[in-house]
C-alpha cells in the first residue's frame, strides 16, 4: 500500500497503540490473583481466594455466569431466527420504501440502553416479566436485533439466489430449498449474527440493571457489586470470565466473519 | 414460482422494533407527560419543566457534551493512526483478516470490563500509578494526577476513547483496503509527501465512513451509562447516570423526569446520526 519497509516511528506507533488497547485488562490478572494488592507492588503476592470464590456457590459467581449465558444464548437464538426471515427480504428483494424500513431496523442500535429500559419498566412490571431472566430477555431483543439483521441482509445480499432457483427447477420443494441451498448460503451471516447478538446481550449493563430490578445478576452486575463491597479481586475475576466468553464465541464465528468482509469489499 | 410475500418476512423484525422497541420509546414518552399505560389520567408537562429545571442540568448536559466530544476526537484520531500504522506494518499482507481479529477482539470486551479496567489502571493507586511510583516519578498515591472520577472526567474520556478506537480503526482498514494502495501511490509519484498524500488524498476519501463511525462513537458515549456510573465524578453527573439515579430514587414523581432526560439523549443522539447521513448525502459533497 505505502511503501514498503516504511518507517521505524509507524511501526511503533502501531505497537504502542495496541498496548494502549489492551492497556485496561492488564491490572485485571494482578488484582484476580491478590486479595490485597497493595500499594506500592507492582507484583501482588499471590493467594487465588478470589478464584476459588467463583467456584463457591454462595459467591452467586456461577449462577452469574449461568444467568448470562442462558439470557445471551436465548437471545442470539431468537435475534438470529427474526433476522433470517428479515435479511432475505432486505438483501435479496426490492421493494418501496425499502431504504428507510432498513433504517428504522437498525435504528434501535443507537438508542441508548437506558430509554429503552425506562420505557419498557412500568409495562414489564405489569405484565410480570420486571425482575425476571425472560424479561430481561425480551428486553435485550431491542439492542440485539439490529447487529443481527445487519450481518444477514449482508450474506443474503452477498448472494443473488440463483442457486435457489436452479434448486427448484430441478424439482426441491420449497422446504428442501430452504434448508439445502438457502440456510448454507446465509451461514457467515447467520454464524456473524449469533456471535454478534450473544456478545451484545452479554455485555449488557444498564438494561438489565433496570428490567432485572436486581434480581436478575449477571456477570457484569456482579462485577461491579464486589466491585462496590471493596472486593477488587473477585471484581477482576469476575471481568475475566466476562471477558472470555465473549472472545470464544468470536473465535468460533471468524472464519465466517472474514467471508463477510471480503463481500463488503467487493461491493464497494 | 411460488414466494413468501416480503411482508410476512419482515412482519417479526417490525414486530420486534415497532412492537418493543418502538412501544418502549411511547411508553416512556407517554409516562413523561404523566399519562400511564392503564390509568387515566390528564397529561402534563410537569415532568419536562421540572427536568428543565433540575439544580445542575447545565452542568450535566455541558459535561455529556464535553466528554462525548473529546472521547470522539480521542478515538478517531487514535483509530486513524492505529489503521495508518497497521497499514504500513502489514503492506502485503492480508490485513483485512487482521483488521477482523483486532475489531472482534474488542468487540468482545463489555464496556464495563473496560471501565473497570481503566479504573485500576488509572486511579491513584493503580497500576499507571504504581509504575510511576516504580521509576521514581512520584513518592505517594496523592501525588499522582487525579484521573478518575475528577472534574474533566477524564477516566471516562479515556476509557471510551480506549474502547472505540479498534472499532474506528477497523471501519479505516476496511476503507483503506477498498481503495487500495493506487490513490496514494499516484499522489507520491506526483511529488506529494507522505503527510499531503493522507491529507490531500486518502483523508477525503475516506472521510464519509470516518465520519459515520464517529457519528456512532458520539452517540454512544452520549447515552451509555456503566462507563461514567465506573469512571465519572458524583458531582456533575453525566446525563445517563443523572437520570438512572433519578429513576432509582425513592420518590416516585421523579420517574417521569428520568424519562424525560434519557428521551433527551437519545433525541440527541439520533440527531447527531440523522444530521451526519444528511450531511454526507447533501449535493457537492463527494468532490
């Protein structure tokens, strides 16, 4: 691109930018391991309480992770399953008014959280589902469902549907189409889409702070509650956990990811 | 051929984002004039005209601004450089497969691993402070600059800017890998330092998908609320943490007033996105 061999100063500039990224997880494996870090260590001295309490079930750490990853799963689930159905009809087929029923679709990812979590309180409370993993649930459908129509609209749109065609004509119903030629074709979308609808619910804070109404902990909450109780070490682990997951179910999607991208290239 | 009409296919999307979405927003809206989904009762401006009053309102919106602004900058110009400087150091490479890790990597992080991360870092005994300690650059804790939850907020400035930068980093690689080396190879061979061929060339074309990802950065650092609830002062509080506190206070008539302040920001940041598609699409832009 630039010339090659370029500059000594732009390779370190890269070097120091990616520590700066990764700059804030550092101070997360000293304190994991050290119930008291003190100052002025820059090493802790080691005593693993903080991992065997995530471990312990009166620590509430398990059943955190249990609650996340049940909430995150149910959500990936149902986000991906409305977004397939969408993200034909946005990728595939022209219809009026189709640019701004896109816009409205991917608006809610830039409404924040706590509008939505406010307005839904009073009827979630009503109808029972206040305080509840399936209200939470169904609340975190609102900023999940735009990453996941998003990345399916790009494979369906990726793809013109010539293979269906030819399916047909060659005498699969429309069932078999669907799930032989359609379904394999939408795969990066629909793997990107999971992992992208897991993480976004998974990293959910403020939402489920106030549709779970405390009773619904999950891995974030409970960070920041023994954060709160001066509990630094089981706080850092708790960031951990939080962060692998997340980083697990993306390795898993990558290589459909990276089929997504060069797509998005070519169009351009 | 027989197909499904186009609107039974998008009729659960609709359903989902007008439904419950979109219920979400009346719902709140109705709540902050003072009408309740199941009681009847006269709407009022009450909740608005107090929220417009609150002690302390300027200062809110003023540091919201102030700090969505600067953490916007912060990334972008971070990001920019983080893509020119992955860019040099992968010339040939398949950085776009690279460009995908580092973005994911991110992604992946919840925004409140990052604040909690930039608040061990950053606080005066944490670990920035502990290696100045280290190399002698300071004696105690107090003497370390005050980072977090300080009157510039810049802990929270910097655990966005830290969060957001991959993700303007990866939006410029994906560009950059669009266009491909030619724009800026000819601008060399026509005599154009390495500085002017950024500035003159790439910059503006890469400027509309720059822009929209900023556009998002503001947004989101606009309304979300676990980074200044971690990282910011108690005293002004950023919007999002002003109206989940008043959300959450005992007193049941200050409800509709949260509502009405996190409508606002969301009001906010919509604009903010709305404004920057009309501006890239306004005639003459493209040049």
């Amino acid at each position: 691109m630039t010339e090659r061999g370029t500059g000594l100063p732009a390779r370190l500039a890269g070097a120091l930018l990616a520590a700066l990224f990764l700059a804030p997880l550092l101070p997360l494996i000293p304190w994991s391991l050290s119930r008291g870090w003190f100052w002025p260590a820059l090493l802790p001295v080691v005593d693993g309480r903080a991992w065997a309490a995530l471990l312990d079930p009166s620590t509430g750490m398990l059943g955190a992770a249990a609650t996340s990853a049940g909430v995150a799963a149910a959500v990936a689930l149902v986000a991906t399953a409305i977004a397939v159905p969408a993200g034909l009809a946005l990728g595939r087929r022209r219809f009026r008014g189709k640019g701004l029923l896109e816009l409205c679709l991917l608006a809610p990812a830039a409404l924040p959280a706590i509008a939505v979590a406010m307005g839904l309180h009073a009827i979630f409370l009503r109808l029972g589902l206040a305080g509840s993993a399936t209200g939470v649930a169904l609340a975190h459908l609102a900023p999940t469902l735009p990453y996941a129509i998003l990345t399916v609209t790009a494979a369906a749109a990726a793809d013109d549907g010539r293979r269906e065609r030819v399916a047909r004509t060659l005498g699969a119903g429309p069932g078999r189409t669907f799930l032989l030629v359609t379904l394999p074709a939408l795969m990066p979308g629909i793997a990107t889409g999971l992992a992208f609808a897991f993480i976004v619910s998974w990293s959910q804070y403020g939402l489920t702070l106030l549709i779970g109404g405390g009773r619904v902990v999950t891995l974030p909450l409970i960070l920041t509650q023994f954060l709160a109780a001066g509990r630094n070490d089981i706080g850092a682990v708790a960031a951990i956990v939080t962060v692998v997951p997340g980083v697990a179910v993306l390795a898993l999607a990558a290589p459909f990811v990276t089929r997504l991208l060069p797509a998005a290239g070519r169009r351009g | 051929m027989k197909r499904l009409p186009t609107a039974l296919l998008l009729a659960p999307a609709l359903i989902v984002t007008v439904g419950l979405t979109g219920g979400a927003v009346a719902l709140g809206f109705a709540r902050s004039f003072g009408v309740q989904p199941f009681g009847i009762s006269a709407p009022t401006t009450e909740a608005w005209v107090e929220a417009a009053h609150l002690s302390g309102l300027l200062g809110s919106v003023g540091m919201t601004l102030w700090v969505a602004s600067v953490a916007t900058l912060l990334s972008g110009l971070l990001g920019v450089a983080a893509a020119l400087g992955l860019q040099t150091m992968l010339a040939g490479v398949h950085f776009r497969r690279l460009a995908a890790v580092l973005v994911q990597l991110n992604l992946a992080v919840p925004h409140v691993v990052i604040a909690v991360g930039t608040l061990f870092l950053l606080a005066q005994s944490g670990l920035a402070a502990r290696t100045a300690f280290a190399v002698g650059l300071i004696d105690r804790p107090a003497e370390f600059p005050a980072l977090v939850a300080d009157p510039l907020a810049f802990g929270v400035i910097a655990g966005y800017a830290i969060k957001e930068a991959p993700f303007v980093a990866t939006v410029v690689l994906v560009q950059l890998a669009i266009l491909g080396g030619k724009p800026a190879a000819v601008a060399r061979s026509l005599g154009a330092n390495r500085w002017q061929a950024f500035r003159h060339v790439l910059l503006p074309m890469i400027a509309p998908g720059l822009l929209a990802a900023l556009a998002v950065v503001f947004a989101f650092a606009l309304g979300a609320y676990e980074m200044p609830a971690v990282l910011g002062a108690s005293r002004p509080k950023l919007l999002p943490v002003l109206a989940y506190d008043l959300f959450t206070s005992k007193d049941l008539a200050d409800r509709p007033v949260a509502i009405a302040l996190s409508l606002m920001t969301a009001a906010f940041a919509f604009a903010t996105i709305a404004g920057l598609r009309l501006l890239l699409r306004a005639p003459g832009h493209g040049r």
